[in-house]
C-alpha cells in the first residue's frame, strides 16, 4: 500500500486538518474535526442543507459544502457512517432558524445516524426534514426505488436544492424540490479496478485485468454483471440503455448529464466517455442542457467511471445555472 | 434493588470483556463485513464508562449521557443502534435512583425494540437482533413464572447463545454484509457475537451478586 | 489495459472532441482538432498566451485555456510534442495585435517546435516572446537551471502572467513577469506508480510494490533516488527540504504552495500532504498565503504527487487573488 | 540538373522505403524512446508526397510548402528538425526551377545545419545527426575532387552508414532518451537509421540515374 498517510487510523483526521488549514477562509471545524461547516453558517434565514457520510469519496461530501450546495457535512471513517453526534453538532450549527434539511445517499448506516440524529436535533427544537438519494439504478429494481443506494447523481441534488435553498425557499419547497430531482436522477457506474482502504491494506474486491464490472457501487459494491472489457462506444452505450429506460426518457427530452470519474481514471479517458454520450443521446433525440464532466464523487483511487442522467424541467435548469463556490466545486 | 453505581460497574465489565474480544470480533466482521466492529464496540463501552456515575443520582439521566457518550464515539451501525437502547432505557428510567428486576426487564425490552425501530431488522436477518431479541423475549415471559432470576437469566442466556450461534448458517439481509448474498453464509454476525458477550457480563454480575438483585 | 477508449490512435482526438462538445460555450477548436482557443479569442489590445505540449497531462495544457489564465493551446499525442503548424495556428487565432507569449515547459521537442512557429508567426508579422519554464529541481542542478524541466509549476506561471496579460500589461511586462516567476518557483515530485499511455499499452516505468521515486519527472523520467516507501510526514519534509533550499527560502519569506496530484492519488491523500507541508513550512517560519491543493497538472493515471513552492512579492500576491474562469480552473 | 518532378519522385521513393521500416524503426525507438519514431517518419514523408508537384514551377516555392505539409502533418522532434532542414533548402532553392548536383550539395548542407541549429545537438549525441552531419560533410569535401557523382555519393554513403551504426555504443545525450543515460547504450538511435534510409532512396536515385545528374 504505497499512500500519503502516517499511521492510517489518523488519516482521515489529518486529510481534515488539511482541508481546514488549505480553506480556512470558506470552511471550518466545529469541536469535532470531522464536521466541517461553512465560514458564515448558520446563514440566518436561509434554509441549510446538511450531509454527510463515509470518508474516501471527494469532493462528496465535504467538498459540497459552500454558497450554493451545501451548509455543513461531516464525515466517518473511510467509507464508514460519521455518528449521530456529528450530524447533530453539524444541525446546530447550521440552523439559521429556517431548518435543516438533511440530503444523503441511501445508505443504512446513515440512514441510522441521520434518523437519530434528526430525533435528537427535534427535541432540541430545531426543524429537520430528510431527503436520502437513490440514484444507482443497479443496486435494486425499479420497483423497489427506495432500496436503491445513493451515488454521483447526489451531485445534482446537491446543486438544485443548494441553489433553491440560496434563493430563500421554505424547508417545505426545498424538501420537495431535492425529492423531485432524486425521482429525475439516475447513475450507473462501471468499475476497472479496486481502492485500498488505510485501515484495511487490502483492495476491496478482486477483478481480473481483462474484466469491468458494470454497475459497480461506490464501495465496490458489486453490479449487475462482470464481463469483459469493452471499447467506450459500448460501454457508453450500455449505460446508458439502462439510464434512459430506466427514466422513461423519451426524444425531445432535455437532460444534464455527469460523467464522473471514481478516482484513478484519467480526465481525458472521462471525455472520451462524454463524447460518446453525446452521440448516442443526440442519436436517439435527446437533448444535453448543461453537461458535468469530472470528479465529483470518488471511491478513493478505484478506476473506473459511472454517469449520471438527470432529467430536466425549466425549474431545475434555471438552478442547475446559479452559481457555487466551495473550495472544491466552483461555478460561475 | 440495582443502584447506579452498579450499572457503571456493568459497563465496565462490559468494555473489559469487549476490549478482550475486540480483534475476535474485527474478525468475524471481516468475514463479510469491514472488519472494524470490534473496534467501535470497544470504542463505544469505553465511553460510555467514561461517564463518571458521581455526578448523578438519576438513573434516567446518567443513562442518557452515557448514550450520548456512546453515540458521539461511534458512528457506523453500531453507534445509533446501541445508542438508541440506550436512550430508550434511560427514558424509562426517568426519575429512578434504583432499578427493581422487573425494571431491568422492561428496559431490555425496551432497548431492543428500540434498537429494532432504528434498524428496521427483523429476527433471522443475521444481526445482533438474533442474539437479543431471544434473550429479551425469554426473560419477559419468565417474568411472572417461579424461580430465581439467577435461573431465568440462565435460561435466557441458553436462548441467546441459540440466537447467536444460529446466525451462522443465515445469509446477511441488512446492513454492510447484505450485499454479499449467500457468500456471507458461513460466520457467526459480529454483532450478534458481541452482543452476546455485553449479555454475559450482565449475567455473571446477577449470579454473582445475586442476593441484591433478589433485594 | 483497461481504459475508456475506442482506437487508442484515436484516444486524443476523441477526447478533444468530447471537450469542445462539453465545453463549446468556452472554448473552440480552429481547423485542427489539437488547436483550442478561448471562445471568444482573439481578445482585441491583450497580450495573448499561447502553450501546448503533449497530450495526457489535463488540466494542463487545455484546461488553462480561458479567462485569467492562457488563451490557446494545442497538444500533440499522448506525451509528444504538438506540431510547429498547431502552434502557429493557435498563434494567429488568439493574437490581438498586442504580440503573443509562447509560455510553455521546457522540454526540448516542445522547444524545437515553439521556436520553428515562433520563425513563422514572426514572417507573417506577430511579435512573438518566449518563456519557458524550468521549476524541476530533481530534472538538473542549480546551476544548470536553463536544463531543468517544467512541471506543475508552470500552474504559478500560468496564474500570474495570465492575470497581468488580463489587466492590459504590454507584451514586454508579461514577459518580464514570467520569467520573475519561472525564477521563483520549484517543484519537485514523488512517484508511486505509473501510468500507461494507450497507444503503447505499456507501463511508463516499472517500480517495487514497496518503493518510491523521489524527484519523477512527469513522464516518469528517473529522479533522483529509488527508496523505500515512508510516512508521509517524511516524503514531504524531504521534498520540502530540496526545495526551500534550492530557494533559498529564510524565515519571514512569504510562498504560495501547489500540492499536486499526478492522476490517481486521492484527493484526500494530498491533504494529508497539504498538513505536512503546513506545519513544516511553519516551524521554519515560512508563511503559506494562498495554497492551491489538487489536479493541476497530471501524467494520466500515474500515482504520486508533487508540492511546489513559489516565492512571492507583493505584485504576485495581487495577481495570484485575480479571477479565473476556465472549464477546469475557476477562482471567483 | 534536377527537375521539380523529380525531388517528388525523390520525396515518394523516401515515403515507401520509410513505410515499409516503419515497424523497425518504432521498435529501435522503443529501445530508449517512445516507440513512435516510424510513425512520426511515415506520416511526415506521406505529407511531404501528397503535394502536388504539378502547380510549381519554383523549386523553393515547391520545398517550402513540403516543408510546411511535413510540419502539419508532424510534431515530436522529427517534424522541427526535418521541417526545419526542407525549410532552409527552400530557401536556397528559392527562383531555381532546376537544381545542379552543386546546389544539392548545398542544400543538403544547409539542411542539415537548420536541423543542428534547431536541435543542438552535436555529433555523437546520439542523434540523426550522427548519420547527416559525416554524409554531408564528405560530400561537400568530395565536391571539387575528381570522379563521378555516383562514386562520390556511394563514399559519402559509407560514411552515413559507420556515424549510423557509432550510435549504437553512444549514450543519448540529447532529446527523449537522454533521460536513461547509460541506460540508452546499446541500440542504433532510430532518429539515425531512419536518415540512412532517407539518404539511401536518395544515393539510389543518382546511381538509377546517373546520366541526369551528370547533365
Ligand atoms: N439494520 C441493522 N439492524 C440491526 N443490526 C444491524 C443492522 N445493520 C448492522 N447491524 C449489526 O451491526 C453489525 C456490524 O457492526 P459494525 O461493524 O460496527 O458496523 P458497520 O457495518 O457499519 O461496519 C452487524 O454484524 C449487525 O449485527
Ligand atoms: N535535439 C535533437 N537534435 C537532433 N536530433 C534529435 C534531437 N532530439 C531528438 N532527435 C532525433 O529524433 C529521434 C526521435 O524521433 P521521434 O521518436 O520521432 O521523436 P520523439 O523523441 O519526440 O518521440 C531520435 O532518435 C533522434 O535521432
Ligand atoms: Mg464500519
Ligand atoms: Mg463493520
Ligand atoms: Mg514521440
Ligand atoms: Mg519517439
């Protein structure tokens, strides 16, 4: 395990202390060093959103965190839920007196943390509404939506209920917004080769070197199929048959679309996926408003890609326009 | 009747004996899960030890801190689903300064069903509801029956040991080792074994001092 | 070799392709896929910048193309030079009448190049000046400063003399200042592992599970040592230490640090670095004024990292705060 | 003296021999190099041949948009270095519409110094050069010496082949491989084989068709 890091059970301590040190003009710490708010929370009057989960996914989730997206994040150990206590030092000191909604990815251990979390934030008094993402079409069948686990797409949740919250809604509108984006959402993801976790020193899954795994999770979670590699055109392709059946898309359709990228393949491999998607979306009459291409939730160093396909309504491209500045995601 | 200053001695036997399972435990959750569960079990009764019982006098309340204690050491599964037992016994222990046996009862029964609200398991899933909801029923339905508590916890204990050993052979539903499928089959739950060792800790300090628990 | 791509001879071409598609409100390509400029080049009284060098090294060369920072690029194959022709024609597409900086690392096939088209730009009546820059301590000796290589230093580079060609300096002063910070700047880079360049489908070195190379070029060219993998603490005070010294870094100096990652270390690994990099620079007294953590410059998906080190002056400071706003680097 | 057509004969005599080294010549690059040298070369000459010769009647006209076609078509070192040479025996060749053996002489001089300026790189750095530079040399030393133009070409050639085949005990010194050092001994620099093959289409050429050139 060749990784900057000292004694692994301190690496996401220090990875924290250094993003705090590097950005401590738009982050900072709250007593805990794994919950990270922005320099001006709370914002009074403004509706915060709240997130959080395992560490190894930057820039999900700290680096959401910043005028546009999100108020405050906190973070476990690698791919392992932060406490309930976090996420309810992160509620108090977000709260501008409009509530807290708390915006995640379906996962069980946050979903745990989160649900008593919000029970303890409630008896102190404070407004907490909860809206968890479940974009990755491969981890359940449509029929069971709710099952399904919490991917990149957070992306586009993050950046529609942030800009909706910036623009003075009520927790109530922005709850309904963020929902209505997750019903719109949809990810799938393929996997070229595993992360190391500090901790552990070993990959989290085995794959042979001819082999892909379509509809791999953000852990390394397994898909729906291991088959052998494939040139981008059909992978591309692939992906996106799910992603647009899935969603119902239809030509006329307009849409954004993410091409993420889990940590170790290059950014010029993540376009080459892009131009791919244009194609076969162009082919088939649907339209690409605003595309994202890039890093945008990570598995620490896993190669591989997934995409994201969020369908879009005039409301959202308005937001999905408005502008972000985090330390780690910028628009202008 | 059981006083404050008992229930921080139960937790200290508790983190005693977790703290000797602890790498035991990382192992079994190695199998399918991450590997780190006897860490945060460690982790979590060593703080809720932490909490000095001098300050206290209402049971309710010292509970609640210690819940508190445990929730803000440990995040993952654990932490939300010990620390809801935990909440959920010191809300009944409100106002109390001691615990009658039928307390004690009412507030295993209480915290499991907590700790079954939170996680959504149910009996059979391959967690450490296996181990626990056995012994909380079986101690519940021998409340009222003749014999020494000594006897009933020993009874129970049979069940949990049962519930734990049967998790064996289940295939995981929830939580990390869900994803997995049949591939988890084949190793006790980590959580139903270290909730097995947190049930033993309070059974021998009942036989042992089970004349003030008779009290 | 498991990489998103069709043809690997069409590799750089399809992920220009996919970069204008998703970027064609910022950028555009002029005849030659290879040639990208700002969209709205040529900027009418503006120094212009022109840079280009091998492909496979994003964000560097075309994601420094835009607002603030550069105004053309081109690039050649993965990791070779870009033509002498692309480069003229960048040259005449981005020209405003006010001359055009050739600034770009130095490499000597990318030298040969730049100064052919520098020959022909001049016949056709651009005024043309060259900087290169030289911030690879590890690539030669102090004294040999005009041979060293150029790294993710050239990110300061970019940065400043982008900043001062925005605000209406003549092409002289750009220049001027370029070369201030080329003087003041240093890199050096460790490596953990190599990438592989698709068209060759093999390795660009080959390294111990256990070892390091201190001082890689990011070609993967040999630094100047081989060693056992150590804490990060270590790595970063030996990178540190080459660096300050070849400086001549005293206590009261005041830089700007990059931790830069070279394609698959994890960002929350940098940070790491980033918090080693910190504390040791204060403990010698030396003052960070605005970090910069992250992808600037890459070798595909080559693991490791490098820091960089410039020393500033006040005009940098000011200049280093300015705006940028490119597809891949923005700063508000 | 020689005709415009016939530097385009020359430029797709050179453009087959290098198409057909191609392989060779990217694995001697793959030694120390990149492995692109054939490539680089193949695609280069294939440009300079897809001018027609047809719309000149000015040699340097015609030389300089080979020049400039080689350029497009080729970055690395070999476009700048090759561009470079064709660019400053356009230069010569400027107002000419027919080349005596004396101005090829020439030209092939000032070629190879435009490569060496551009390059600077000296002989024995292990570079193309170490092919050019002795050819060039003994020719123009040949130049007013008796014999015939074939005898003087087919020495000049000898000496082409020893500086290519020197290469293989050299250490690079200069360009890409430079960077292996010691490491890069014990190969003939692809840089140098590919311009003994350009020189050889061209030496065969005079001796195919001695008479013309004698004329
Ligand atoms: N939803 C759940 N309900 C009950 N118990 C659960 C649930 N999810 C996980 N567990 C228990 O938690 C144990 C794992 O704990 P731990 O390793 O500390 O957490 P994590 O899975 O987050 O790493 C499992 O063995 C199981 O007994
Ligand atoms: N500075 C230089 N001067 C002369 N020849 C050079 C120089 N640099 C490289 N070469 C020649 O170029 C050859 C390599 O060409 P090629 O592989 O096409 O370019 P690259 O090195 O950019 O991949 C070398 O074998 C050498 O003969
Ligand atoms: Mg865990
Ligand atoms: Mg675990
Ligand atoms: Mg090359
Ligand atoms: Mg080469």
């Amino acid at each position: 395990m060749k990784k900057i890091l000292n004694n692994p059970s301190d690496f996401v301590d220090e990875s924290l202390r250094g993003i705090v040190l590097a950005h401590s003009d738009m982050l900072r710490s709250v007593g805990d060093p794994r919950v990270i708010v922005r320099s001006d929370a709370p914002v009074r009057g403004k509706v915060a959103i709240a997130t959080g989960g395992g560490y190894g996914h930057l820039p999900v989730f700290l680096g959401y965190v910043g005028q546009g997206l999100a108020d405050g994040a906190c973070v476990g150990n690698v791919f392992s839920s932060p406490s309930a206590d976090a996420m309810l030092t992160v509620t108090k000191s977000i709260d501008g007196g409009a509530g807290v909604l708390y915006l995640y990815g379906n996962y069980f251990g946050d979903k745990m943390n989160f649900d008593l979390a919000a029970e303890m934030a409630r008896d102190e008094g404070i407004q907490v509404e909860t809206v968890r993402v479940t974009d990755d079409v491969a981890s359940a069948p449509a029929e069971q939506m709710s099952k399904r686990r919490g991917v990149a797409g957070v992306f586009f949740v993050y950046k529609i209920a942030g800009a909706c919250a910036e623009s003075g809604a009520s927790l109530e509108e922005v709850k309904r917004l963020a929902e209505e984006v997750v019903i719109n959402v949809r990810t799938m993801g393929i996997g070229f080769s595993p992360c190391t976790i500090p901790a552990s020193g070993k990959p989290t899954f085995e794959i042979a070197d001819n082999e892909v795994e379509i509809g791999i999770g953000i852990h390394g979670e397994p898909g729906i199929s291991r088959q052998e590699t494939a040139p981008a055109k059909e992978l591309v392709s692939q992906l996106l048959a799910h992603l647009t059946a899935d969603l119902d898309l239809v030509p006329g359709d307009e849409v954004s679309i993410l091409v993420n990228g889990t940590g170790s393949t290059p950014l010029e491999e993540l376009y080459v996926a892009y131009k791919e998607a244009h194609s076969w979306l162009s082919q088939k009459g649907i339209k690409i408003f605003k595309p994202f291409v890039g890093e945008y939730a990570t598995s620490l160093e896993m190669a591989g890609f997934s995409i994201s396909v969020l369908k879009l309504d005039e409301t959202m491209k308005a937001l999905l326009q408005a502008p972000v500045n985090t330390p780690f995601i910028k628009q202008l | 009747m059981i006083q404050l200053q008992q229930l921080h001695e139960l937790f200290q036997e508790i983190s005693k004996r977790i703290h000797e399972k602890r790498d035991e435990l990382c192992e079994l959750d190695g199998f399918a899960g991450d590997g780190d569960h006897g860490i945060s079990m460690d982790i979590g009764f060593a703080a809720a030890c932490a909490v000095s019982p001098d300050e206290f006098t209402d049971i309710g309340e010292y509970l609640k801190v210690c819940a508190k204690s445990f929730i803000q050491a440990v995040g993952a599964s654990i932490g939300p689903l010990y620390g809801t037992a935990f909440l959920r016994a010191a809300k009944y222990a409100t106002g109390k300064s001691a615990l009658s046996a039928e307390d004690c009862v009412q507030m295993i029964q209480l915290g499991v069903a907590g700790m079954q609200e939170r996680g959504k398991a149910q009996l059979g899933d391959k967690t450490l509801l296996d181990t626990l909801l056995p012994f909380a029923q079986t101690l519940r339905d021998s409340m009222d029956a003749q014999g020494s508590w000594a006897d009933k916890v020993k009874t129970a204990m049979q069940e949990a040991h049962a519930g734990m050993e049967s998790t064996r052979e289940m295939v995981a539903n929830i939580g990390r080792s869900s994803r997995l499928g049949e591939r988890s089959r084949g190793g006790v739950d980590p959580g139903a074994a270290s909730a097995y060792v947190v049930l033993q800790a309070g059974a021998d300090l009942v036989s042992l001092r089970v004349g003030e628990f008779a009290g």
